[in-house]
C-alpha cells in the first residue's frame, strides 16, 4: 500500500540538542485541524556525554505508528471526527527526563498556555481553526513522569503506550495520565507467579535507578514475600553506564550469589540496559552462564537485544503485552523507502539501517555523521525498500491505539456537543474545558485496528495480558536461538 501524503513537513532542531542531532518532526494538515504532540525515546541515551546515542528500533517503530494512524484518521473516508483532520509534532525525548521536560516545554509553547486548551468564551476570543488534544508519549516512565509533570497544571491529557512505572497509578500527582500499557504491578505479580511455578524461593533482582525499575522491583519485593521467596541481592543500573568497569563488580556480585542457589536474576530494565549487560557478561565467560534472567517487557523478545548473546542469555525468560500484528500498518511499512521516506520522517533512513544492519548506498548519506557513522562498515543494503525486513512488535498497535483513544473522544464530545450533522469544532465542543475533554477520554471504548479492545479502568490502565516468552536453544549447540511463547492473564 502506497503512504498517502496529505501533509506538508517541516523539520526543526530541537534547541540546545543540534549535537546530538534530536529533531523534531511537524507533520502539518490545512483546515480545521486537531494537533498531537509525540514524545518517543527515538535514540537511546547517551553514555558518557553524549545526550542521545543509538537508534532505539521501538522508537523507531512508535514515530511510524504515530504518522500511519494520523494519517489514515485524517484520510477523507476514515474520518472519525466529521470535518477535523489530526496533526503531530514529535520529539526525540532520547530517553532522558531532562529532554522530555524540555521538549514538553516547546510542544505546549508554554509561553502562551491559552493556545493548549479547549475552552475559551467564543463570543470574545477569535475562532480557531486548531486545537491542541493531548500527548502520545513518552516511551519512558521516568519521561512520562517529566512530562506530566509539565503538562498536568495545564490538564492537557497524556497517552502513553510503553510507559508502564507504578507510579504512574497515582492520580493525585498524575490526574490526566493514561496509558495504553499495563502497569507494572501485573508485570511484577506475573513474574512472581513464574517463580512459583518453577519453583524458586532464592533470586537476586536488577533495576534500572529510575521509576520504571525501582517501582518494579518494589512491587515484585513485596508480592515474593508474601509467596514465600527470598531475594539474595537488589542491584541498580545507571541508564547512561556502560562498560566493564561499572557492570563488572555488578555481574561478580550476581554470580557468587548463584554459587550459593539465586541462580535466577529478576530484573526490571530497559533493552539497553540488558545489552550492556550482556555485552559484559560475555567478557566475563562461562561463569556468567550461570545467571538464569527473569526480564521485564521493557526488554523482551527482541532478537536484535540477544543477537551475539546467546549462549549467555540461554534460559532467559521475559514478558511482552499482548498484542495482534496490524496488518494495514505491516504493509505500510514494507512499502517504504529508506530514503524517500526522510521528507516526512527524518530519522527513517537511521531507522532501516539499525533493523537491517546495513548500510544505505546513497550520496545523501553521510557517514562521517554521528548517527550514521557505526553504519559505514556494514554491507550494502539490497534494496531500498522495507519489504518483509520488518517484524512489528506490541509498540506498534499501543501507539496506533492512544492516537485513536483521542480521536474517539473528539468524536464523542462533537456527537454530544455539536447537534446534527456536525462538521468541525462548533462553538460548545470549542468551549469545552481541559477537564470536561478528559472525561470523554476517559470513557472511550473501542475496538482497535488489531482487533483488540480499548477501554480505560479507574487508573487509567487497560486490561493487563502479557505473552511469556522463554530463550531456547533448539540446535543443541549451547546458543540460545529461538523465543518460546505462552500467555499470561491479569
């Protein structure tokens, strides 16, 4: 299927991060339009002091749910909210706190906080042809907390589809946050149920030192507790170490505990956390072999996150949301094309190169840049096109969902507001306060385009079900190689 371009593109630097080459993205439609804002951890942090670092395949993937779902929203015979088309502009939060707060800050143009929310007196105020709805994003708990901080004096309404930290639950210091994920205390009761099943009461735990892991872990504490298991050892991880020097004394102090029995390593991580682990654990040799991780969906079951691990990530087991492939979006994204999809998403050639470890042939890349320069030694990509290189994964139809969640509340507030046959934003739905908008939010429900149910419980969270999925080694060479799947209900 051919991407229909309705949209005029504009790309600016987000400021004070050119070195690091964090853009963003203005994708643009006439009329009366409906904006989002999107806030993906498109790079993964920097390590050192670099700000940003690799590509992140899921923020990639996320940048391409947003633009796919607007699009189609907005698409003549597709439109879900008579008369408004939907808008975005995106950010590359890379990960950091720091950067979504600084993003969120540019996103709302917090100078001018009249221009973000719905209700204004249409009888004084000129008319506007644009509103601002809400936030898809951020990827990360710990940028979602930065985020919503930033956005909840100004209740604009945030959507996130990967940010998972118990934290989040709180309504009192997140009034307007919601999430197309589960939270972590389903993950962490899922975990502890495993254990049980396989019978170990003696495990050691590792946490990335932000919300994501340290909430995680303090769930999964308490609830093996109370199933009678005992943790050896609790460790953090800094989301910007890397190397021996920092992992080694960590992994040193896993391995004697499961010389004493905690051969099983609970761990609430990002994907790149895990594969600075494994990068060093390989280092260490066979006496790292002995670690048997339990690892959240903050990781998953990623080949690329494994790829050169194996033998060291043998037995792994880790969790993943359920979720059904969206066909409509996997034919969008074989049909792209690694350069000439840059005009409507910048960060689209670093993107393919990352998924196909390859390297793009084309005179407008230049691979003396930071972001393309660990490209330049790869082979030559054999095509240009996606084509069935890629595998989506739960990011995908999460993001897809929260724009749709914000499309079916405007539709709900116009069917509600705007009389028979509306068409566009009529003077009560331009009324509406931030607060009246978001308890239409609150009361979508709906069937997703994977087929799925959407509807928001009392915290804001969806229905938790999650996919476990064990890493075997099918040859008998001692490499793990293949994901195992099974499923789990909350």
């Amino acid at each position: 299927m051919r991407y229909r371009v309705s949209l005029a593109v504009l790309l600016t630097f987000l400021a004070g991060a050119a070195a690091q080459d964090c853009r963003a993205v203005f994708a643009e439609s006439a009329g009366t339009t409906a904006r989002l804002g999107g806030l993906f951890r498109v790079h993964d942090p920097g390590t050192g002091d670099e700000k940003c670092g690799d590509m992140s395949l899921k923020g990639g993937e996320a940048v391409e749910a947003m633009l796919f779902a607007v699009d189609k929203l907005s698409q003549s015979n597709q439109n879900l909210v008579v008369g408004v088309t939907f808008d975005v502009q995106i950010y590359d939060t890379c990960g950091r706190e720091d950067e979504a707060a600084k993003s969120t800050l540019e996103l709302v143009g917090f100078a001018e906080p009249e221009n973000i929310n719905f209700g204004y007196d249409a009888t004084t105020c000129p008319a506007r042809d644009q509103v601002f709805v809400g936030v898809v994003g951020p990827s990360l708990s710990q940028s979602a907390i930065s985020a919503s901080e930033v956005l909840t004096p100004v209740q604009v309404p945030v959507i996130s589809p990967t940010a998972t930290s118990i934290e989040l639950d709180d309504k009192e210091k997140f009034p307007h946050f919601m999430r197309t994920a589960s939270s972590d205390k389903s993950q962490a009761q899922a975990m502890v149920e495993l254990l049980v099943v396989l019978g170990w009461t003696y495990v050691s735990t590792v946490a990335s030192a932000d919300s994501y892991g340290r909430m995680g872990i303090a769930e999964f504490t308490r609830a093996a507790k109370e199933a009678g298991i005992c943790v050896a050892v609790s460790t953090e991880v800094s989301n910007t170490a890397s190397g021996q020097a920092y992992f080694g004394p960590i992994l040193n102090q896993l391995i004697t505990k499961a010389e004493d029995g905690a051969v099983g390593v609970v761990a609430f991580l990002h994907d790149f956390n895990f594969q600075r682990i494994m990068e060093v654990a390989v280092s260490e040799g066979d006496r790292a072999k002995v670690l048997t991780w339990i690892v959240s969906e903050g990781v998953g079951p990623d080949q690329t996150v494994v790829q050169g691990y194996g033998s060291h990530a043998r037995g792994m087991v880790t969790l993943r949301p359920s979720f059904s492939v969206i066909q409509e979006f996997q034919q969008h994204m074989e049909t792209q094309h690694a350069v000439n999809r840059r005009g409507i998403n910048p960060w689209f050639p670093e993107y393919y190169m990352e998924l196909n470890q390859c390297r793009i042939n084309h005179r407008s890349i230049d691979y003396t840049a930071r972001k393309y320069v660990r490209f330049a030694t790869l082979e030559v990509c054999d095509s240009f096109i996606m084509s069935s290189g890629f595998n989506q994964t739960f990011v995908a139809s999460k993001t897809i969902d929260a724009v749709y969640a914000f499309a079916y509340a405007m539709r709900a507030a116009q069917a509600d507001l705007c009389g028979p046959n509306p068409s566009g934003l009529c003077d009560d739905m331009r009324r509406m306060t931030q607060e009246e908008f978001f308890r239409y939010l609150q009361d979508v429900y709906f069937t997703g385009l994977g087929g799925n149910t959407v509807r928001f419980d009392e915290t804001g969270n969806v229905e938790a079900a999650y996919d476990l999925f064990n890493y075997v080694d099918t040859n008998d060479d001692g490499e793990g190689d293949t994901f195992n799947r099974t499923t789990y209900h909350h």
